[in-house]
C-alpha cells in the first residue's frame, strides 16, 4: 500500500471518531446548565429579551436538532456566538482561533526542543549504559516526573524576577534591558524597533517554552533509552556489528530508525496533554491563550465557546494521532502493507 492510500485510509477512520466524539461532546456542554442563567436572574431583563437570547443562540429547539444545527454552521465555519460579553455577542471562531494560534506556537515549540533533547539523552542513556552520563540522565528524568508543570512555571518565573531585581539593583538594565528576564506575555511588551521586538518575542516565549518542555523531554528520553537498548539487542543490529559496520553507523543508520517508532507513539498522546496542561503556564505567565478562554467559558457558562474549544482540540489530538500514523509508515514500511 503506498503512502497516499494509506494516508486516505488513516483519514477515512479519523472522520467518524470525530463526529462521535463532538456528539459526546456536545452532550456535556449542553449538560453543563442553563447559559442565560444570569439573564434570568437578572430583574431588569424582560422575558422576551430572554427569549429572543435563547432563539439566537438556538436554546429553544430540542437537543437532537440543535446538535446537528450546530455541526452544520461550524462545519461552515460559523462556530455560534460568545455570551461572555454581556448584552453583545460575539463571534466565537475568531476569538477561540485567536487564542489557539498563541497557544500552538508555544506548545509546538517546547514539543520540538523536548523531543530533540529527549531523543539525544536517552540515544546516550542507552549507548553508554549503566555509566555516569546513563545514571544522571534518569535520575534527572525522574526529578522532572515528579515535578508538576504549574511548579515547574512557578519557579521558573519566581527566579526571573529575582534576576531582574538583582540587574535593576545593579544599574544593568540599560545594556539588559527593563526587565532583562521577560515573565508576561509578548502581547504585553512594547518594543523599539524591529531588532527589539525579535529580542523581546523570544525572551517571552522562553521561560514558558521552558517550564513545558523540561516534563515533556522525561518521557521522551526515558522512551527513547527503552527503545533504544532493545533495537540494540536485536539480532540484525548483531549481525551488523559482525560485519564490522561502525559504531556510529548501526547506532544512527540501523537502530535509531526502528528505535523512534515508539517515541512517535509517545508523542502524538503526549501533545494533547501538553496542549490542555498548557493551560496552568499560561495562566502562570499571563497569556491570553486556550487557557485563559476556556476558563473565562465555564464560568460564565459558555456553551459555543466551550464546544468550540473542545472540538479544536479534539482536532489537534486526530490530526497528531494522523501525523503518528504516517510517521510509523516511513520509519517502518511493514506497517503501511499491514
């Protein structure tokens, strides 16, 4: 089977667990109470100011109907109208889509160094086993387990500050710049200048790139060590060994290859909990990302707003499984035949 059907079978599964599960998911939210709650208790707004809210919003018509509605005008584009704006409703997609870019940018970018970083230390762990470098590479995997994100971020940021008090203190700011060590997000700086505002993005991103990728990259390496010392024991990698093949060659050409399949496994699970545990750092770092908007939704009881952050990411989970699926099928062709 060549890459495009197998890409067009993997696709074609993908679909139904989709539907099923914003059908799930549209249960939940609907569920979750009545959205004009407020409005009802609220002694200045007539009944049929309410009843006009709940005709917009489609709150009048049974759920079955409504469902299917619904999936019809997000499918279109259309993902409902926000009530969390009081009297004026907003648009929900570009508002959810706004603050899904901020936050896939931030995610994308820790998963990348974490896997990098945890493929190099546990190819390491495994080819220098049991040595020094094998012992603090695990014990530092472990310590990062342990940790949780939002600790993580917490010192992080705490430590940022200290910094940025001791160059304030003394009188280093004009070369570091005021704050050297950047903790808000980079919608909050102002920047002189384009060279600046390139200083400033990426010393925003840094410290909450930071807090993620240091729990993501444990897993990776501890997978990779894994992976790595049973593809090594494999008989094909002895054999190659027997013919004199270097080192460096069975390690890079022959056992990294095979060794990876299960890191990619890791890593289309992995994402989607990076992506909703992205929600502590941000909210550690003020960033208006998935977070802050998913937060603000259940509160105020939300309902398009909530839907329409849950699908996206239910979307983002199906199309990395997706990504996962064709990465198996180039480190390893026997799997696109089966």
């Amino acid at each position: 089977m060549n890459l495009v059907l197998y890409t067009l079978r993997r696709v074609a599964i993908s679909i139904p667990i989709l539907l099923i599960g914003t059908f799930l998911v549209y249960l939940m939210v609907a569920g979750a109470g009545d959205p004009l709650a407020d409005l009802r208790a609220r002694p200045d707004v007539s009944p049929e100011t309410i009843a006009a809210f709940a005709q917009q919003l489609g709150l009048d018509q049974p759920l079955v109907p409504r469902y299917f509605d619904w999936l019809g005008d997000f499918l279109t584009g259309d993902w409902g109208l926000s009530i969390a704006q009081g009297n004026a409703l907003q648009p929900v997609f570009p508002m959810v889509m706004s603050a899904y870019e901020v936050t896939l940018k931030l995610v994308i970018g820790a998963e990348i160094l974490a896997i990098v970083i945890g493929v190099a230390i546990g190819v390491l762990a495994a080819v220098k086993q049991y040595s020094i470098i094998d012992y603090v590479a695990t014990m530092l995997a472990f310590l990062m387990f342990s940790m949780p994100i939002f600790c993580v971020a917490i010192v992080l940021k705490t430590y940022a500050i200290e910094l940025n008090t001791v160059v304030y203190d003394l009188g280093l700011t004009e070369w570091l710049g005021n704050p050297w060590i950047k903790t808000i997000s980079p919608e909050k700086l102002v920047s002189d200048g384009f060279g600046d505002f390139i200083v400033d993005y990426v010393g925003a991103y840094l410290l909450p790139t930071l807090a993620i990728m240091v729990i993501s990259f444990a897993a990776y390496s501890r997978f990779q060590r894994a992976s790595m010392l049973e593809t090594l024991s494999s008989d094909y990698v002895r054999t190659a060994r027997a013919k004199g093949v270097s080192s460096s060659r069975v390690i890079f050409r022959h056992a990294m290859r095979n060794a990876l399949i299960p890191v990619a496994t890791l890593f289309s699970v992995n994402f989607a909990q990076v992506l909703t545990g992205a929600i502590i750092t941000e909210t550690v770092f003020a960033w208006n990302g998935m977070g802050t908007v998913l937060v603000n939704a259940v509160n105020q009881n939300d309902p398009d707003v909530m839907m329409g952050w849950l699908v996206l990411v239910a979307v983002t989970v199906v199309v990395f499984n997706l990504i996962a699926d064709l990465v198996y099928g180039i480190l390893d062709p026997r799997i696109r035949v089966g």
